[in-house]
C-alpha cells in the first residue's frame, strides 16, 4: 500500500526515524503481534509517534503495514536498542541450515533422510 517503498522502507521510515541505506534487515519478534509492554515502556516514545504509526495502519481494510508492525514491535518499544544497529539475539545467517521460500519442506526432507 506505500507507493514508495517495501518493508524495508516502512521500517525506516516510520519505525526507526531514519534514512534507509538499503541495508539488509532481520528482524526477531513474536509471531501474532503477541506481546505485554508496561507503561512506562510505552511512554519511552511520544504520543505524536504511536499517532503516526495508526494513520498509516488505518488507510486500508488490511494493511501491508499492519503484518510489517508485528515485525517491528520490538524496535516500537525499545527505540534505545534497535535492530539495525543491535542484535536482540543471536540467529544462523541465511544460508547457515536456513531454507528460504517454496523448496523449504523438500530441502529438510532431504536433510533427514
């Protein structure tokens, strides 16, 4: 729904604050948007912020932006130690033990035998 831009460009843009370098990105974040965040953790970022954010989410019936928020919440919440410039955790490269796209089951299965 960005005319402008990808996942990438949405991350940037609206949840970091910052110019997009067209760096990769891999985000670590709980599936389903599920998560409990106090107050206080809330309120690390302004209420012109979260505003912005709904607006964006808010244009559609189902938003592309709403599935790149569930991605993004971890960095929503904790501005102090984003994930383009930090590690939440440790994870394999793309490429160590990891299958990308369509062949994933065949390629474990290939694996295991």
């Amino acid at each position: 729904h960005l005319r402008s831009g990808d996942m990438l460009h949405f991350y940037h843009k609206y949840i970091s604050l910052d110019e997009n370098e067209g760096q990769p990105l891999t985000l670590s974040f709980s599936q389903g948007a599920r998560f409990a965040a106090s107050r206080a953790r809330i309120q690390v970022r302004p209420r012109s912020y979260y505003a912005r954010l709904l607006a964006v989410v808010s244009k559609h019936v189902s938003p592309q932006e709403g599935y790149w928020m569930e991605a993004a919440w971890y960095d929503v919440l904790h501005p102090e130690s984003m994930q383009h410039q930090t590690e939440v955790c440790s994870l394999p490269k793309v490429g160590d033990h990891m299958t990308l796209g369509p062949y994933a089951v065949h390629s474990i299965r290939q694996q295991l035998i």
